[in-house]
C-alpha cells in the first residue's frame, strides 16, 4: 500500500510593498483628522475669544452707561437748573474747592482726564508703552493701582437713584439729624455700601451734601445746619447716598492683565473701595458733547443742544471755579472701549487694526494671540437734559 505525501501548505501575507502602501495611506488618513482637530480647536479658541471679549464689552458698557446717566442727579432738580437759579445749590458741606478735581468737589458732576496721544486722528501701536493721564488731582494720582496708559479717566458724582423720605429733621447746636422711615433706610446701604458716609439731601427747591454718620434709622450730620428742609408729608424731602466714582484702566496686580476698574470714594475724600469690574478693557477712550451755551449760569440757561463734541483736555484743563463752569456744559458722553480674550484666541487674532473713537490701534511687531474689538456708544445725561 502505497502512502502519497500532501504538499506543504504556501504561507499567506503581506509583501514589503503592500505594507509601505498601508503606512502610506493610514499616515495621509491620520494628518486629515490631525489637520481636522487642529482647525476645529482653533475655531473654537475663536468663537470662545469672540464671546468673552463681547460678553466684557457688554458688562463694561453696561456699568459706564447706568452711572453716566446718574452725573449731577440732585434729587427732583439737576444741577444745571440749581445753577440757573441762582439760589447757591448745591450747598457742599465737603471743604473742596470748586473745580479742583477732589473726590469730594460735588459741585462738578462730571469731569474727565485725557491721556496723551489719544484725541482722535492718534495712533496707538501694540506692544508700544502707552502714556497715562497726565496732571491727575492727588486723589487719582494715588490709586493703586495706577491709571494705566493710552487710556482715559473719568469721574462722576451725583446723589443715589434711590432716596428714603425724611420723617423728621431735629437742629440742634449746629448739628442735624435726619430721621427715616426704617423699613426704607435699606436703600442707603444698597449696592454692596455697607457703611455710607457721604449723603446728600434734597427737595424741588433745594440741595445739600454733607458727611453723616448712618445708625439705626437716622443720619447724622455734625456741623451742618438742615434746617430749611421741612420734613415729610408736609414738604419733599428725600435722603440720599452721595456718590463720587473714578473709572480707569488700571493693571491687576496678580496677572498684570489690564482691566476696567471703578473706585468709590468715602466721605473723608479718600477713594477707599478700588475693585475691577471687568478684565480684557485696554483702553477708555471719552469724548464730551457740550451744550452751545458755552457760560450757563443765571442769566444764560443752557439751551439743551449739543453741537460739540470735546476730549477731556478741549473741555477745559482749568482746576477753578472756570473750569467747574465748563464742565457743566456736558449733556453727553461719547465712550468707545478696546477689548481683548483674556487668553490668545488665534495664533493669527489681534493683528487687524481696530479704531476706538477714531483713535487707531495698530498692531506692533509682536503678536499675543489675543483677539480684540472696538465698542462705542453715546450716552445722554438725563439730569443735563435741559429744555428738552
């Protein structure tokens, strides 16, 4: 019997060619989806920095906006009509000379201080160092931190929107005290002030600002006689909180990113509450429109039309009482914000110039990464709303 031997079976598998082939394309397979990732990161660092740099600018403009309007509100009469009549109102029980700049001067609701090379038709370049307000009042010249460069300042005061009626007034050897409905005297302290010392009182007739001390349901003022207000129901008497505010640039001291910050001021002059309201603000940028009355007082009313547009250094750089006169002119404020991603959105962002009330921000030799956008908007003073 014969036994016949089956062939060995040939072995299967790849030859080097095929397998150069398969590297080949998993390698062009592999970059498309790398290539894919890659872009669809970058997209979404973009869309990330574009919604922080909006959302910044929205907050930013919200609380420049809401303060702006408050400039010279004296209770149920606005400071250019208590000029226009003539009659010394606002009394300030504040010692700071007129025009001068101090926290505390509320004869002046609204002032500004230009930084160099920022009137419209300048340049800013990235990258460069930017020159800070120059001539600043003591009290601005000591923030901490500092007004940062290539950027304006601007101060407001006015009386609190809210007031709290005055149930009873009481003089005695010189000092007053105010009396409140106490389940209304929580407007006082709203907004996170705690402990105001600065108020102010007024009527349709009539305004004062003094330093008070808050206890309870009454208020306090040493040494300031209020006794030409007569007390609710019988008169129009309203309490408020007085506030004097700073808004600036200034760098944060942890990250050294800059931001928009606001300082509040207290009733012995100093600005003792400094906070950032929101980071990525590069530079404020302010234009005033003054009212055509160019000296209003009590034979010139002001006639209501704003037909010129000033930086804070066109208005006036006088710290007197002329000065004072000049800013009372302001109906209307001109803002415009620079905003960047806090972190870099693109390798390529940031490059393309923007312009922030015709200032032109040019981009320097290097590149941060960071996307960045203009913002501007007018805002009326509806307590300089005169005649209309």
């Amino acid at each position: 019997m014969s036994r016949t031997m089956s062939r060995p079976a040939r072995m299967a598998g790849l030859s080097l060619v095929e397998m150069m082939i398969a590297m080949v394309i998993g390698l062009v397979l592999m970059l498309g989806v790398i290539q894919v990732f890659t872009a669809s990161q970058a997209a979404s660092r973009l869309s990330e920095g574009a919604a922080r740099v909006q959302e910044n600018a929205r907050f930013a403009l919200d609380f420049l906006e809401r303060d702006i309007r408050m400039a010279g509100h004296m209770g149920c009469i606005n400071d250019q009509a208590h000029v226009v009549r003539g009659e010394g109102d606002p009394q300030v029980h504040l010692g700071a000379d007129e025009g001068s700049g101090a926290p505390l001067d509320f004869r002046v609701a609204i002032q500004g201080y230009e930084a160099p090379d920022t009137a419209p038709g300048d340049t800013l370049t990235m990258g460069e160092t930017w020159a800070a307000p120059g001539s600043l009042p003591a009290a601005l010249a000591g923030l901490s931190p500092a007004p940062a460069g290539g950027s304006d300042v601007l101060v407001l005061r006015y009386l609190a929107a809210e007031g709290v009626p005055v149930e009873n007034i009481t003089v005695d050897g010189g000092d007053s005290q105010l009396d409140m409905d106490a389940d209304r005297v929580a407007r006082l302290t709203a907004g996170g002030v705690g402990e105001p010392t600065l108020f102010g009182v007024a009527d349709c007739g009539h305004a004062d600002i003094f330093r008070g001390s808050l206890a309870s349901n009454a208020v306090t003022a040493a040494g300031v006689d209020l006794g030409r207000y007569t007390a609710q129901p019988v008169g129009q008497t309203m309490l408020y909180r007085g506030e004097s505010m700073v808004y600036y640039v200034g760098r944060n001291a942890t990250t050294g990113l800059p931001g928009l910050r606001r300082a509040r001021a207290n009733g012995a002059g100093e600005y003792s509450v400094n906070e950032e309201l929101v980071e990525g603000i590069e530079s404020l940028q302010l234009l005033f429109g003054l009212d055509t009355t160019t000296a209003i007082g009590v034979d010139q009313a002001p006639a209501g039309n704003i037909t010129t547009l000033a930086t804070a250094s066109d208005v006036t750089t006088d710290t007197g009482s002329t000065g004072a006169g000049q800013w009372l002119r302001v109906g209307q404020v001109k803002l415009g914000l620079l905003a960047s991603s806090p972190s870099p959105a693109s390798a390529g962002a940031g490059v393309n110039p923007v312009s922030v009330l015709g200032v032109a921000v040019e981009p320097g030799d290097g590149n941060d990464g960071r996307l960045r956008s203009a913002y501007e908007v007018t805002v009326a003073l509806r307590n300089r709303l005169f005649g209309n």
